[in-house]
C-alpha cells in the first residue's frame, strides 16, 4: 500500500470534480440581510474589518486586553520572527479558569447560571458561576494531591457531563495540559493517545447513557492500562451510571472522595501566554493521528472573540447551546472555554436527539429558552428527515442566532434550518445563520458571516472574520480570481493557531507549512464565487468527514489490514445524504481467508470498531480481487469513490492494469 503525502495528490482533479458538482449552488443569488433591529444591537459592526486590517496584531491585542483579565500584560502582540512558530502575546501572563470563573464572581456574577445540564435519562443539575468556580477549585486541588503539576499531561475520557467541563479548567488552572479523547473511541485509540502524550493521570466515568441505556466507559480506560509501560499513575472515576465497574486500589479513586472532598480554596496563577493548554488528537493523511497543540493566551483571546461576534452574545440575556460533544474541538472551544470566559448561560446535554424521542432537542429549546443554537449539518439533514411537524410541535421562539460547524452545509439545509427553527411560530425576521468554517488546528473560527452585517447566503461560510487572512489560491499559490476553485490557505499567523504537533515539530512543518511557500495550506478546496465570498468544497487530501467527524482513510485501511483476513484495503469517504460521507471500504482477502459474505464483513467492521472506535466502522465494505493502482503502486481512491458513489468510472488511463476496475465491477454484481 502506499499513500500520498498531503496536498500533493490528484487534489485539482478532486477539486474541479467536487466544482463541478456544486457549479450551480455558485450562482446562488439568494441573500438574506440582517434585519434593522437586529443590526442596530449587534455587539460587533462592520467597523471591526477596517480596524484589523488597519493593523492586525494591534486589533487582537485589543481584544485580548478586553476579552481577558491578565495576571501580567504582555509586551509584544505577536513574534513571528521563526515561522511557522508564532507565539502570541508575549511576556503576558494569564489563567484561563481565572477568567472563565473566578473573575465573574469577583464582578458580582456568581448567581449567573453557566451551566444547565441535562442529562440523558432526564436528570438535571445547573451550575451557577459560583458554585462552577467551587468546583473547579476543588478539583485543582484534588489533581495536585494526586501529583499532577504545572506541565504534566492529563487524559480526559468522560461523557457530555459538567464534570467534562471542570475537569478541563481545573487542568488548565493549575497549567496542566488536559488530552480530551472522545469516548467513542476504543481502548486502543485511548492507549495509543495516553502513551503519545505520556499522561499521568486519567479522569474518566463508570460510563454513560446511550438511547436510554447504560453504556461503559471505564472498562475502557482499564484495558487502556491494562499492560505497564504507561506513564499513568492515577485515575479519577465520575460515577454516572452506577454500573459496576472494575477496581484498581491505589490507582482508582472515585470523584466523590478525591474531588468532592477536597478543599474549596485554590489561588489560580497566571501562566505564560504561551503555555501549553491542552493537547486534541485528530486525523490526518497518515495512520497515526497528530497531537494539535494549543496554548494559552491567543486560542482565549480568538475564541472568545469569535464567539461574541459570530454569534452575536449578550451574554446578560442570551441562552447560549452548542450541541458538540467535549470530546471534539468544538466542545473545547465553544463549550469549556468561550462561552464562559464570556460570562454567558449554556445548555448541556449529554445524550443523541431522538432519546427517548425525536423532539428532545427541540423540548430543550423550550425549556430553557436557548437563543443561540450551535450544531453541524449533519444533524439538521437529520431533523429534515424526521419532518418538520417535528419542530413544529414546540417554541421555538427564543431562538435569534443560529450556528453551523463541521462541514460543508448544502443550501437546502440552510434554507430548512433558517425556516423551520429559525423562523419558527412564523417570525417576521427569521433567526440568522451563521456558517463557520474552522479546523482543530486553527482553534477558533476562521471563516464565518457576520450576524449584524453580513448578508447571508446559503450554503457559503463567506468571509473571513476581522483579523483573519484566509485565501483561496491555484496549485501555484497564486491567488485565485472571483469565480474560480483551489486550495483554502491562510497567509497571516492567527492567534488561536495549533503551535505544532505534539513531540514532532518537522510533522507540523512538513503537514501544513510545505505544500505553499510561507502559507497554511489547510486541506480543503475552496471557491470563490462572483462576490468573492467563499465556498467550502470539501478535503482534498485523504481525511473524510463522517457527520462532522474527521476520519482518516489511511487510519481505517491500516486497522483493516491489521484483520489476519485482509491482505490489501482502500478506503473512500462516499457521499451521504445525511452524513455528509460515509466510509465505504474496498478490501482483498488473504489467499486462505474464507470469502463468508456477511460474516467477515461483520468481524470487519467490529475489527475496525476495536481498532479505532464505533464511529469509524464502515458503512459498507466491498470484498474485491484487485484494487486500482498506478504504476508507482498509489491506489486510484478517485476510482472507488466513482463505484462508491455509483457514477461511472473515470479517466483510468493511468491505472498499471486497465483490467482492474472491470474486474472489481464483475465482483460487485455477483
Ligand atoms: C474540517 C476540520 C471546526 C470544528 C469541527 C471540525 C471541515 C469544518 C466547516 C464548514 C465546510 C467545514 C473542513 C475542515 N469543516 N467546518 N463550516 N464548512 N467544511 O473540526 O475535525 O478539525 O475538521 O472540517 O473540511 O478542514 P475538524
């Protein structure tokens, strides 16, 4: 098997092909404006563009003064004197709990509710500033009894639950480096993250609840540990479920007796603004997934900015719901961190949204009045499905701001989720959606409309946001005209950028900083339409995108391969109606494996569901005698992904035996 490396693969032929395809949605003419009112009480106007392009490391330098109380100012806004190694704020010192808790006490808001939760079987519990800064301080004290210091990293496994939350400030008030590892992932993804980061503790839960029943997760954690040669010394147990669990005395300790007993009292500190904050794993062109590496000062200063402006937070009033799992980067920045260092009222919700029935997000809207509403188009195209008397059923009228993430949004979906939930109970000015285009790289949100200025467009995340330099340019790195596709780059260092790859800085060069001279090539193909907004067209290296989730194809082949039945695999993210892709997966059989039909596939997707996690099982796997190959032995994934998604094949002029695809058809149609 071999593979390409990033961004120099047969990506302009992917990328005309996916232009071609969306060629239409680019005469998209609909706009909609913001309506008066809510142009006039925007927090920010259009102003903010001229002032950052006036002088961009000034404009964020004033943001994070204004956004964040620092223990110590800074004396430089940005170094970029080594790139790509930017470092933000410098000489400044900050502590990111201080200012997502403690400092909204202090200014007489700790009878704000930051969290209210609502757990999947009904349960639920808030959290007022007060009592969340309590909390976090006793579990700061609790992990520095346990010998967790300033440095040391943390691995997280926990389901969508307050203690999510807590753990990851409490880690970052003491400067310790919290690895949040999603718990759909398996045991051995969780090893093979707990060793790359070499953590010292885990904090994990009994488990969860899925669709109305118990689901584990500790046992997880136990096989994770289960042979020596990690680093971990303890692991802290949230008990959620109360199912029975495994016990290691002297290593397990439950929540309650380590965290809720310690002391309430803690002094948070000011680390460097270029402390490491926390460590996130995700997938890239090769088998191993990376550690992207965030710091302190500039990922809080970036989010908490965009998560003002993109979504238009007051935070007095609004009731703010970002419906993604902590486990990714959205949870991270837009969950635990800049809703609260923004001082505003959050929802939780820890289950799927058709548990026990399909209105239980829209009951939650309800409910708690959510005016913000945060989620990725997958779930929208879901609800579609589902029907809109679905929706229909509750009010829905408190919603004013409405957000999108993690993947292209296809305008019919805009159009519903802008009709159905936004303009719900027949609202004169339905409720603005806002588009944002980031990656767990760039930490924060980099391309997004306005609410109070942009007129929006649906299906386009259309501008960079103040301060942020995003292009789109031709394999040359020459910027594109109006009207015409390449590579989404950005050419000037931002503050909440990944400051590398966690034990391989030449990884970090060689992924993002080789492909154009002196910009990040971001791994998507990108358009600009007639009025030069832009138009996200999907990855054009080897990284799929299942419901939001990013997949690497390279990390499913090598868990395939890794099956005793499997002598070669490919695979191919395919398009889905609802998914968005769906991994569709080619492989070849040992010479003395048995072709049982159902039954290996079965063992195969279970293989792929231990290896790497249920996310990653393939929706189909194809058993075939032969892959596609070029002469130089790259397997054609262009070629599967025309059989993947029923089209005829393509241009297979390269391939070294022309026979092949004839021959995977043959086997398909038996
Ligand atoms: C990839 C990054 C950003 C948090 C969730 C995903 C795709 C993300 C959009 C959008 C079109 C999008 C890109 C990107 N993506 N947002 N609004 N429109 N595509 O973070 O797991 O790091 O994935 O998600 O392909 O490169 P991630």
């Amino acid at each position: 098997m071999s593979h390409d490396t990033p961004g120099s693969t047969a990506t302009a032929a992917a990328t005309s092909q996916q232009g071609d395809a969306l060629e239409n949605l680019l005469h998209e003419n609909r706009k909609f404006a913001p309506s008066e009112d809510f142009a006039a009480n925007a927090v920010v106007g259009a102003e903010a563009y001229a002032e950052a392009e006036a002088d961009r490391p000034a404009f964020w330098a004033k943001q994070a003064r204004e956004l964040l109380t620092w223990n110590k100012d800074f004396t430089q806004a940005l170094d970029w004197s080594n790139p790509p190694f930017a470092k933000w704020f410098v000489g400044g010192e900050v502590n990111a709990a201080y200012n997502a808790l403690d400092r909204h006490v202090e200014n007489g808001l700790g009878d704000r509710v930051a969290i209210y939760f609502e757990g999947e079987p009904g349960d639920t519990r808030s959290y007022t500033y007060a009592e969340l800064t309590e909390e976090v301080k006793k579990a700061a004290n609790a992990f520095e009894s346990l010998g967790v210091a300033k440095g040391d990293r943390v691995a997280v496994y926990l389901p969508m639950i307050p203690e999510a939350v807590i753990t990851l400030l409490a880690c970052a008030r003491i400067g310790a480096v919290h690895s949040v590892v999603f718990g759909g992932f398996s045991s051995d993804a969780l090893r093979s993250r707990i060793e790359d980061a070499q953590a010292k503790l885990v904090v994990t839960a009994d488990g969860t609840y899925r669709r109305g029943k118990p689901s584990a997760l500790k046992s997880a954690v136990d096989e994770a540990l289960a042979n020596d040669g990690h680093t971990v010394q303890n692991v802290v147990v949230v008990k959620r479920n109360g199912q029975d669990v495994d016990w290691h005395a002297g290593r397990d300790h439950w929540w309650a007796d380590t965290v809720e007993a310690a002391s309430a009292e803690h002094t948070a500190v000011g680390h460097d603004s270029e402390h490491p904050l926390f460590i996130l794993y995700t997938s890239g062109t090769t088998g191993k997934p990376k550690g992207i590496l965030h710091t302190t000062g500039g990922f809080l200063t970036q989010t908490a900015y965009t998560h003002k402006a993109v979504f238009d937070l007051h935070p007095e009033t609004d009731v703010y719901w970002c419906t993604a799992d902590v486990g990714w980067v959205t949870g991270h920045s837009y969950v635990a961190y800049a809703p609260l260092i923004n001082g505003a009222t959050q929802v939780m919700y820890e289950g799927t949204p058709d548990s026990p029935h399909q209105g239980r997000w829209w009951e939650i809207v309800q409910k708690y009045k959510v005016s913000i509403l945060y989620t990725a188009p997958t779930a929208i195209r879901t609800f579609m499905k589902w029907g809109r008397d679905i929706p229909d059923k509750y009010d829905l009228s408190s919603i004013r701001v409405l957000g999108s993430v993690g993947e292209p949004i296809n305008p019919e979906a805009w159009m519903w989720y802008r009709d159905v939930i936004g303009g719900s109970g027949g609202k004169k000015n339905p409720a603005p959606i806002v588009d944002t285009w980031w990656q767990t790289e760039t930490g924060a949100q980099m391309i997004a409309p306005l609410p109070g200025v942009t007129a929006t467009k649906p299906g386009s995340a259309q501008v960079p946001l103040p301060g942020i330099a995003v292009d789109v340019v031709d394999e040359n790195g020459v910027s594109v005209p109006n009207g015409h596709g390449g590579f989404l780059v950005i050419r000037e260092p931002w503050p909440a950028m990944l400051r590398g790859i966690w034990g391989d800085p030449e990884r970090f060069k060689e992924t993002y900083w080789s492909r154009f001279e002196a910009m990040y090539f971001a791994g998507d193909g990108a358009k600009k339409d007639e009025d030069g907004d832009i138009w996200l067209l999907g990855r054009v290296d080897d990284v799929m995108n299942i419901s939001g989730h990013r997949l690497s194809t390279t990390e499913i082949e090598s868990a395939l391969v890794s099956h005793p039945a499997v002598a070669e695999a490919a695979v191919v993210g395919a398009a889905d109606e609802t998914t968005g892709q769906a991994v569709v997966a080619f492989v070849i059989l040992r010479g003395d494996a048995v072709d049982s039909g159902d039954e290996i596939v079965q063992d195969l997707r279970n293989h792929v569901g231990k290896e790497i996690g249920p996310i990653a099982k393939p929706k189909t796997i194809l058993v075939v005698p032969e892959l596609p190959k070029t002469r130089s032995g790259k397997i054609m994934r262009r070629l599967l992904k025309d059989v993947a998604e029923g089209r005829d094949v393509g241009d297979a002029t390269t391939l070294a035996d022309n026979t092949v695809m004839a021959q995977i058809a043959a086997s398909l149609k038996k």
